[in-house]
C-alpha cells in the first residue's frame, strides 16, 4: 500500500513530468538526426560538456530562488573572475592556487554587496543583482586587464580546462556533477537545507521558528558570487585567456533551467535533481536543433518558448497548489466544527 502511494506521488510530481520531456526529446531527436547520431555516446558527452557552466549557475540562483530571492549577477561575475586570474597569471610570481582563492574571494565580495543591497538598503533581489552585475562585475572586467584579451598559460589551468578521463568525459564534467551532487544532498537531507525552504516558504514563520533568513540571505549570495567565480575560472581555463565577453550570457539560461526544473519563483520548494533534469532537457533540445541544423534564430526562438513553457508550468502549477491548500483548509474546518 506504501508502494501504490509512494509511487501516485511519483507519477504526480514535476520530476516524473520532467523525465517524461526528456525522454520525449532524445527519442524524437534519435529518430530525425542523421544516422541517429543524437544518441551516441560522444554526443552525450557533448550534451554533458555543455551543461558543465549551466550546472554552476544553475546551483547559485537555484539555492537563493528556493529561499524567496533571486541573483542575476553571476554570470558577469564568472567574467570578471576569468579576467582576474588571467591578470594575474600573466603577472607572475603568483602561485595558481593563490589566484584561485583571490578570484573566489572576489566572487565572495560581489555576493556580499548583492546581500547588503537586499538586506540593509532594502533593494530588490532581482534590481540589486542585475545592477551589481551589469555594471560594476561588468565594469571592472574591462577595467582589470586594461580591455585586452589575456592568454592563459599554465599546465594546472590547461588541465583543468581541458583533459578529459579515458580520453571521453571532461574533469569539468565530473567536477559539476560533483558539485551538484553535495549541494542536492545539503538541501535535501540538512538542517541547513530545510532552512533554506522554510525561509522560502514563509520568511515570518522562519524567524519565529528561530532561524535567521537574514544571515542565511548573506551566506547563499556570497555563495553565489563564489560559484559564479568559479564557473569563470573554468571557462576561462577552457578558452585559455581571460575572455572579456566570458559567462555574461549565461545567468538567464541558468534561471530558465532553474524555473523549468520545478523551482518555484515563489520560494520554498524544488530540488537538485530537477535543475539536473531541467538542465539537460534544455541542453538536448539545443544540442538536437544544432544536429538539425536549424539556423540559430530558430533555436533563439525555440529557448525562448521553452521559457515561456517553464513560466507557465511554475504558474499553474503554483496556482493548483493554493486551490488544493485552500480545500485542506476548508475540510479542516468543517472537521473541526
């Protein structure tokens, strides 16, 4: 009985809707692409080594999405990251793993502005974060290395970047899906976690509970810009230099996923596995219309209505949860009386 139960919740969740898009995607894409080439084992490492960036993102503004806020910055962050390092390694004298930790830093720092605009000056999430990273992020990318493209030159960044296990799947891969892992499992199976919704749901009800939203807000920006840095040191590992247009463009795909994986603009629900499935959903669906060859003002508009499908799935779906709440209410006072 347990089993029926556990397996209707299933069959009703965003997960098993997910799953069903996914699987939908690769079969119709397997059945036109050209030899059915779209489920091969290289193209799926490909799928996956297009994702790597995304997952990062995905992570950052999943985490602050869930507690009721939203960061559009660290994307430029990511940018402002790669040209950081890339500064200084052309500098010399300065050990790689101190470059690292100054550019996480300084993801650190971008995160706390971000959370002391919302919190102390009581500014939008959504206004607060595209300002910080459009302008100041964006600014001081240029800033930095002097508006020049610096090459990057050294084994530990080449290796990271680009080596791939067994000659197939890219340590980038495996260090996102990783990533994406420990986070799904903090938020799932932690206080911390549970934190994190509660603050979401119902930011009142969080404090008289005794959490803090305001701190937990500062601790999941600032972990936000380090995630945005650290996705900019990988594609500026990958690119070897310090490119000045970088990870500019990919927040709002990363919010996209988010959404589209059962995240709710509303705070307080989704998870981990569904940005997975969200992620890939998207990155199959652009990785088939390239297979395609469908011209890429046809894929703009396709992502674009792929984003209008998640805003609607996240509406109506919301919209069912307060008319089912809203008849538990209504049968609980009836009990009651």
């Amino acid at each position: 009985m347990d089993i029926a139960r556990r397996a209707g919740k299933f069959l009703r969740s965003k997960t098993f809707t997910l799953l069903c898009i996914l699987i939908l995607i690769m079969v119709l894409f397997w059945f036109f692409s050209p030899n059915h080439s779209f489920l091969r084992v290289k193209n799926i490492t490909s799928i996956l080594d297009s994702m790597v960036l995304f997952i990062l993102f995905a992570i950052a503004v999943a985490l602050l999405i869930i507690s009721g806020e939203v960061d559009l910055s660290p994307g430029y962050i990511g940018t402002t990251s790669g040209v950081t390092m890339a500064t200084l390694m052309a500098g010399g004298g300065i050990p790689w793993y101190i470059v690292m930790i100054v550019c996480l830093l300084l993801g650190g720092v971008f995160g706390l502005i971000n959370a002391v605009l919302v919190n102390k000056f009581r500014i939008q999430s959504f206004i607060a974060t595209l300002a910080v990273g459009s302008f100041v992020a964006k600014g001081l990318t240029y800033i930095i290395p002097n508006g020049q493209t610096i090459v990057i030159d050294h084994p530990v960044f080449s290796w990271l970047g680009t080596y791939r296990f067994w000659d197939l799947i890219p340590v980038t891969v495996v260090i996102s899906i990783i990533l994406i892992l420990v986070y799904g499992i903090v938020l799932a199976k932690t206080q911390f976690g549970r934190s994190i919704y509660l603050s979401g749901g119902n930011r009142e009800a969080a404090r008289l509970a005794g959490l803090n939203p305001k701190r937990l807000s500062y601790i999941l920006f600032i972990n936000s810009g380090m995630l945005g840095a650290f996705a900019g040191m990988l594609h500026a590992a990958h690119l070897k230099q310090g490119n000045l247009d970088g990870t500019n463009s990919y927040s709002f795909p990363a919010v996209t996923a988010v959404i589209f994986g059962g995240i709710s603009f509303g705070g307080g629900s989704g998870n981990m596995l569904g940005c997975f499935l969200g992620l890939l959903i998207i990155n199959s669906f652009n990785n088939g219309l390239i297979i395609m060859r469908w011209s890429p003002y046809w894929r703009g508009v396709a992502s674009g209505i792929l984003l209008l499908l998640a805003l609607s799935i996240d509406y109506f779906s919301n919209s069912r949860a307060k008319k089912a709440g809203i008849r538990k209410g209504g049968q609980v006072s009836e009990a009651s009386s």
